[in-house]
C-alpha cells in the first residue's frame, strides 16, 4: 500500500523548524551563559603608598632599624628601590624566569618520587643551588589554581586574586588588565621593568614595560623562536643597569609537551637547554654580586606558570596540571634560618646525593609575596597572605644592615626577622579585609553574611592581639627579645588562619551565580525538546501511513532508544561519568548491538554485519584508550601502551604501514563506489578528488616520516605545501557540490543511487582535511567509523523486513539513529579529544602553516575538534534514509523521502538537546562543586557549542539534502 503524501508540502515548511530551533538553542544558551559564566567584580581601585596610614600597621618608615646606623641595603639601587612604603624593601632588583608548563617533577630531584623517570633530573644546576646556598634559595612546590591556562595563570600570579572560568575564553586574545596587579605597582613607584618572550605579557600590560622583546605564542609546533628570543636578550640584559625587574618568559616546553609529550626526546633536549640557560645565567647574576656589584641585592626567580599532564596538555584541575614550581635565589651573602614552626617542607637528597628541602606556596601568595619584598603595595584585589619561606630568603638583608652578622645569635635573628614578617602580615591581613569590605558593599551578591561576620570576628580578635601584645614589642628592634617569641608566633598564627579563611570562602562563594538567568535559559532549552518532538509528530503529517501494523521488534528498539537516551543524558548529573563520557557511549552502542545480533540471531539475517559492529564497538573502545595518548597522532603510543619504546624503529614503522594502508583501504572503496554506481559527473569528480587528496596525505605522512632523513626541500613540502593542497581541493569541492545543487542539478525524482552519491561526494569533500588535521590516527578512525556506519545502516533490514516497511518513521529510525548519535561521541574521543580546554590537539591548527591567522587556525582546529563527532555524522545521518529508499524505491516519493530526511534529523538532534539539558541541570545544581571550573564548565562549553555547532550543521544538510517538493502528488 502507498503512503498517503499530502501535496501542500514545500521544502520550507520542512526545514524551518531547524532554524527555529536554533534560535531557541541561542537565546537559552545566551541567557545562561549570562548567569553562570560571570567573572568575579573587578574593582577599579588600586593601592598606594599613603593607604598604609589607615591601617593600625607600621608602615616601612617607622620601623626602627635594626642598627641606629641604618644605611641603603645597595649603593646600586635602582630610583625608587629605596622609597619607603608599606614594607621595608628587602631585593634591589628581581629576575623572573618564567619556563611555561613546568612540570613540579621538572625541577625536583627524582629522589622525591616514587620511580625515576627519563624527563627528572636534568634541570641539575637548580637542585645544585638550592642544596649548596642554604638559606639564600630554595625550590618550592606551587600550588596553581584550576584552570591552568597561561592568560589565567599569569593574571593570578599578577594580581593575587583567583581565576575566573570565563578568562579562558580570552586565552587566544588576551585583554589588558584593568585590576591592580604588582606590575602596576612596579611601574607605579618608580620600578623599571624589561620584558622578553611571550607576548601574552604585553597584551595584558600593554603600556607597562619600559623595554620589551615580545615572540608570537600560539605556534605549539615552533619550539623555538621564543625560546631563542629570549636567550638572546637575557644575558646581555643581565649586565645592564637601566632596569630593575626583568622578566623572561619561555615557551618551548609547553610547545614541546602539547606537540609531543612528556616522555619524548624533544621534551628531554628543551630541559637540558633550559638547564644550559640557567647555567648561564648563574654565572650572570653571581660575577657581578660581590659588595657594591650591580647584583649585589639581586633576587632570581625562576618559575612555572602551571603544570602539564604526560600527553603535555594542562587546563583542567588534575595535580600534575595545578602543580608547578618556584625556584627562589637571593645573591646577598650571609645565613639564616627561618623557625621550624614556619618552615614545613619535605626533604630529600638531590643527584649529587647532598641533602635539600622543598617548600609550598601557593601561587595566590606569589603577588603579595614579591610586593613585601620589593617594598611596594600589595595589589588592592589580591587575597594571598606573604610566605614565610619564601620572605625569608631576604632575611640577609634586615639582619645585615650596619651591623656584621656573624655577632647576632641565631635566637636574636629569628625574632628580629619576625618582628618585620609579622608586620608584613598585619598590613597583608588589614589589605585583604579592606577589599572584601570594598568588594561586599560593590558586589550585587558579595559574600554570606554569616561567612563575612565569621571571618570578621577572626579579624578582630587577630588585630585585638596585635594592639594589646604585640605592637609594643616592636617598638625596639635593637633589643633582642628571645620572649616575645611565643607571642610573635601566636599573632602569625592568628593572621594566617584569618587569611586562609578568606581564601577558603572565596574559592567556594567567588563566582556570583544570576540564578534568574540560567533558570530562564535552562527553562527554554527544556522547552526546545517540546518544540523538537512536536516537530517530529509534526512531520508525520506530511507522510502518514495507512498501514496500522505494529512490530514488536520495532517497539523494543524505539524503548531502548528512549531508555538509552534518557539515561546517558542522566549520568552527567556525576562527575564521575562525565570523565568517562565515551566509554558510557560505547557501553550503551555495545549494548545496542547485542539487542541488535539478538534479532538477527532469530530472524537468521545479518549476522555478519550484527557481529562486525560488535568486533568494531570493541576495536573502538581500545582507539579511545589510544587516542587519548599525545602521541596519538603518530600511533607509536601503541608501543609504551604494550611496555615498549614507542620510539623502537619497528613500531614507527608499523604505525605508519598501518596508517596509510588504512588511507589506501578507504581510496579503493570510493573507487569501488564510483565504478559500481552511476552519479552525477560534478559528485564524480569530487570523489575522484578526494582519492588524489588520500594519496596527497600519503605522501605528507612519508615526507614527514622519522626514518627518512630528507632533504630538507621535501621536507617543506611536505610539511607546508601539500597540506594546502589538500585544503583548497577541499574547498573546489564544497564549492562545487553547492553549486551543483544549486543551479545544475535538476528538479527529477530520486534517482536510485541519487541520495547516496550526495551523500558520499559530501562526506568525501569533507573527509580528506579531517584526515590530515587528524594525523596519523585519523584514517584508522575513518575506516573504523566506515565500517560501524555501514554495519548500523545494513542492520536496518532487520527492522524492516519485520515491518515490511510499514512501521512509523520514529519507531523505525530510533534505534539507528540513537547508535549514530553514540557512535558520534565515541568518534570525538576516539579522535583524541575530550572535553576540556587541555583536550584541545592545538598542534592541528597549524598543519601546513607556520604563521598564526587567528580565523585561519580556528577553523583548522574546529574541523579537527568536531570533524569526527559533528560533521561526518551529520552530512552522513541520511545514508539511514538511502538504504531505505533504495529497498523500496517504488514506494517512496520525493516527498516522503524528504520528509524522511527531516524527521530523522529532529530525531538526531532531539538526542543531543536531552543531553545538553541535562549537563545545563547538571551545571546549575552543581554551580558550587569543588570541581565547578575544572569540569562542569568546560564540559558545559564543549557541550553548547557542539549543541550550536548540531544546529547549524543540520540546517546546512536539510538544505543540501531536502529538494524542492512543490506538488508530488502527481508523480505517484
């Protein structure tokens, strides 16, 4: 029996749900995105010198001196270095050395760990240091906030205050920072500061730096140019005088971690120059330390802005991403040694098997720790509380001014060094409670008041100590008051606990949540999927069937698919679940396929196909697994997963045999395609194109390959040349398959094989640029996704001979559609991403380009991020309709078929707005988890612009796909 059509049905009427849809996806995301990503007010307020006269501190000039004879700490102090202001100055000048993405175990001896790895112990000069120059330097472990991105790191570390998630989206255009920050301060009292390296830091302070050598950073795959910038100004800058920070900011361990790893030789060979550098530098600092020498005060700092994971990614929350470290040196000459009751650290034996101690710091006290220091205002916004071990390291210099050290006593020393650390700390403690009185009364939710009066009281009675037992015993530093000790200790206690309450509240109440909006947001999106099933039911009234049989088989599928739906969307609502995202997919695709070879098993169709899917949902779960590795793109991980070298010769070989015979798999069956089926000529020659562009990246991959040494002409070409081919082959094929639709192909009936050849020419125009960006792995991961694709499509026979085609469309397609909906996120993680910002496979926006073009590479990383999971699943969603088509061609009109198509494309987007809902739900109740920034909301970015990106795709394929159908009730 025929299908009833209903002739009033125009191409219009069944695509615009679509663009309806997503504007209602728009504005829901638009509105929560307004209440759950909002930054932390900042203020426009900034410290100065004169602010200390409020406080019931002393400021640095009424401090007596530790001599009555007191003289400059550096007759080469820069202008300004001597000025008082709210701490006495303890460092003339301060070199910072930034070395991106360093790792804690980088600087560490490897006697801290468990096992030694290949990549420890090569930074050798730090760990001789810190163990030869006793109290003067020190390593220590930094505790970084989540997320660890450079723009967020490095506004930390500036201004000590915590991150907010939002800043991450300004990673790749970093804004200048309004907020006070210690670089302000420097400029501000009279500090000269020169800058070279990453040009992140002229982007946050553009007008700040009275010299500066900046590099472009966002080449992951040049590891050298910045590197080879800043070893170039460095040393030569170390011998002039016309600066009195500097600061050096190095690149290429976190290029070499992002392109190749941790475990690799280029990570290896970046350490040991970096160790070289160092080496170098020393040598700078300590000739020209001597009495009246140019370094004389000088303090080194040499540090990380965050970790990285193994693959070289960071971003997340992870302890090998949060933990970096800090080496402190100061070149002033004479010991000291900071109270045990301040001094916690963890000891060891370096490779010289001497002894030395590491500290901790948090990198929120790094701002107001250095401002003590250089004796100038703590940033107004930070919350940080001055480090004791870290402080300490200018201890030299209060205890040496006039006075030779060797005639103190060490008991005289700890308690005079503590009379101007517990000063530091009442001014620390008196600044951070006057902006969190600034930030409550400006703030439109500020903070708890019953978390506020709390952290009041602990004030309170802190500074009531301060006035009633401790400020008079600073009245004279000359004496030496071995009891004041106890009450020194408790007032440092007091401040300290004070201090870690207001970052404890701040780190759990920071962000102001606009309830209001994300429940309006959350609301319309959970309306879409009533306007998207309404949609659906809609859609029927277009292509109603007459036929009333019902299919049991076909009922079990559709329940499955609801069940199967419902319950992944529900999974996010644990944290747990989302890390293991794919593998919940694959359970649910493997679980599918059983219920699949279930009924072939009875009907004895399709066994074949039932049981190659299962194999491919195996073969899927161990690429996961695979691609999760950095060297992914290689395929050589395949060997350190199985215990062996994964740079063995033997599996550099395979891996890339593998690969290319992979590629030349999927070249034969478009041949195979093009030669068994009659297509248009313009769909013809666009597959052709994409066999020439297989070949092309065959070619790349060999030019590019480890075991040939090339010359260095074809190693540019295949590097920078062919990969551009391939790209604008790409676009001549898009462009030509538009306009074949558009003004070429004719208004006739389907033709049999008509829908499919659209289909495959379509995939095929996209495929070859997937593949390329993708590396080595990406043509195991098509053929792989080929294979279950057409296993899930030739597994809709079973359905439909049950039915002999009479069932509704949702009953039918549920089930297909709900394994190409799974097997689209599996695709994502199985192409070695994963949603966080360190998921990103950055290295692909530069496959054969060297320059950055932030449009260019953003496009080159879209494609790659969502190639595998967005565009081939949805260009390729309608081979479910084509296999149907084909089997009953003389049952289908163009209309049905069209109609078809939308449905099925409500049905698959309906699966991705449940889940997306449920992750906002998830979000919104989970907006105070310890876990907020470094999970739920990256999971929730990845998650709506996949959602948008759905959208937009789906419309693009209903105009692609669904032809005119003016009246095609004549044509039945």
């Amino acid at each position: 029996m025929v299908p009833k059509t209903r002739s009033k049905a125009t191409k219009l009427q069944l695509i615009w749900p679509f663009f309806f849809i997503f504007f209602i996806h728009c504005l829901a995301i638009f509105l929560f995105t307004r209440g759950f990503l909002l930054t932390r007010t900042e203020l426009p307020y900034y410290s100065n010198c004169s602010d200390v006269s409020l406080s019931p501190c002393f400021d640095s000039s009424s401090i007596p001196s530790s001599s009555s004879s007191s003289s400059s700490s550096s007759s080469s102090s820069s202008q300004g270095s001597n000025q008082t202001c709210w701490t006495k100055p303890v460092v003339d000048r301060l070199v910072i050395i930034v070395f991106d993405a360093l790792r804690f175990d980088f600087v560490a001896p490897s006697s801290f760990f468990p096992e030694k790895k290949p990549w420890m112990d090569k930074l050798q000069v730090i760990q001789k240091l810190a163990a030869e120059a006793g109290s003067t330097a020190r390593i220590f472990k930094a505790i970084a906030d989540p997320p660890t991105t450079s723009l967020q790191r490095l506004k930390g570390l500036t201004t000590g205050g915590l991150p907010t998630f939002v800043d991450v989206g300004n990673s790749f255009g970093a804004p200048a920072i309004v907020e006070d920050n210690f670089i302000q301060q420097l400029v501000e009292n009279g500090k000269r500061v020169v800058m070279m390296g990453d040009d992140t830091w002229l982007q946050l302070f553009p007008h700040h730096f009275k010299k500066s050598f900046p590099y472009p950073s966002f080449n992951v795959k040049d590891l050298d140019t910045v590197d080879n910038g800043c070893i170039e100004h460095l040393i030569p800058s170390l011998h002039d005088e016309n600066w009195d920070v500097l600061i050096a900011h190095f690149l290429g361990v976190d290029h070499a971690g992002h392109i190749f790893g941790v475990n690799t030789m280029p990570m290896i060979h970046k350490l040991e120059q970096y160790n070289s550098i160092m080496e170098e530098v020393v040598e700078a600092l300590k000739s020209q330390s001597g009495a009246g020498g140019l370094h004389e005060n000088t303090l080194l700092v040499v540090m990380g802005d965050h970790g990285q994971t193994l693959n070289g990614d960071h971003g997340g929350g992870s302890p090998e991403e949060v933990e970096t470290s800090i080496f402190a040196m100061s070149f002033k000459n004479g010991t000291f040694s900071l109270p045990s009751e301040l001094d916690s650290v963890s000891c060891g034996l370096n490779v010289d098997a001497k002894p030395l101690c590491v500290g901790t710091i948090e990198q929120l006290d790094f701002a107001v720790t250095i401002s003590a220091m250089l004796g100038v205002p703590f940033p107004f916004g930070s919350i940080g509380r001055v480090n004791p071990q870290f402080y300490s390291l200018g201890a030299v210099n209060f205890l040496s001014q006039g006075i030779q050290m060797e005639v103190y006593e060490s008991d005289s020393d700890i308690v005079r060094w503590m009379q101007h650390y517990v000063n530091a700390l009442c001014i620390n403690a008196w600044q951070v409670k006057r902006y969190i009185n600034v930030y409550s009364a400006s703030s439109v939710i500020g903070f708890p008041s019953e978390d506020l009066l709390h952290a009041v009281d602990m004030y309170s009675r802190a500074q009531e100590n301060w006035l009633h037992v401790v400020k008079g015993s600073l009245s004279d530093m000359n004496e030496s008051c071995p009891s004041s000790f106890p009450a020194l200790m408790r007032q440092i206690d007091m401040y300290a606990h004070y201090l870690d309450s207001v970052i404890g509240l701040a780190r759990s109440k920071w962000t102001e949540f606009n309830l209001k909006l994300m429940v309006v947001g959350l609301s319309i999106l959970f309306l879409s999927l009533l306007v998207q099933v309404f949609a659906i039911k809609r859609v029927n009234t277009f292509y109603e069937s007459s036929l009333s049989t019902r299919c049991p088989e076909a009922s079990v599928g559709l329940v499955f698919s609801i069940f199967a739906v419902i319950i992944r969307a529900c999974s996010f609502l644990s944290n747990s679940y989302i890390l293991e995202e794919g593998k919940v997919a694959l359970f649910f695709l493997g679980t599918s396929v059983i219920l699949e070879l279930r009924n072939s098993f009875n009907k004895a169709q399709m066994l074949l196909e039932a049981a190659l899917l299962l194999l491919l949902v195996s073969a899927l779960r161990f690429i996961m697994e695979f691609g999760l590795s950095k060297q992914a793109g290689n395929l050589s991980s395949v060997a350190s997963m199985l215990g062996n070298a994964h740079d063995n010769l033997f599996w550099i070989s395979l891996s890339s045999s593998v690969s290319i015979l992979a590629l030349l798999l999927l070249a034969y069956l478009l041949l195979k395609y093009v030669c068994n089926n009659s297509c248009q000529w313009v769909q013809k020659y666009v597959i052709l194109g994409t066999i020439l562009c297989y070949a092309l990246i065959a070619l790349h991959w060999i030019l590019d390959s480890e075991l040939l040494n090339l010359p260095v002409t074809l190693q540019d070409i295949g590097k920078s040349y062919i990969p551009r081919v391939i790209y604008a082959v790409g676009i001549a094929q898009l462009a030509a398959l538009v306009i074949n639709q558009l003004f070429i192909r004719k208004r006739t009936l389907y033709h049999q094989n008509d829908l499919a050849s659209k289909i495959i020419a379509m995939l095929s125009a996209w495929s070859s640029a997937i593949i390329l960006l993708s590396g080595k792995q990406g043509s195991v991961v098509a053929l792989t996704s080929v294979g279950a694709a057409f296993c899930i499509m030739r597994l809709e026979n079973v359905w439909q001979v049950a039915t002999d085609g009479t069932s509704s469309n949702v009953t039918f397609y549920s089930l297909p559609t709900t394994q190409w909906s799974l097997l689209a996120v599996a695709l994502f993680f199985c192409s070695g991403h994963w949603c966080a910002f360190d998921g990103l496979r950055y290295g692909a926006a530069f496959v054969g380009f060297d320059e950055f073009m932030l449009v260019r590479q953003a496009i080159l990383l879209a494609i790659d991020t969502f190639g595998f999971s967005l565009l081939l699943p949805i260009f390729g969603l309608p081979i479910l309709i084509s296999q149907r088509h084909s089997n009953n061609q003389k049952r289908q009109s163009k209309l049905s078929v069209s109609a078809q198509l939308s449905q099925v494309y409500l049905m698959y987007g309906c699966m991705t707005t449940s889940s997306v809902a449920c992750m906002v739900l998830c979000v919104t109740i989970q907006r105070r988890h310890l876990m907020v920034w470094g999970l739920f909301a990256p999971k929730y970015v990845f998650d709506v612009v996949g959602l948008l990106l759905t959208d937009v795709l789906v419309c693009l394929a209903s105009l692609y796909y669904i032809d005119p159908v003016e009246d095609d009730s004549k044509q039945n």
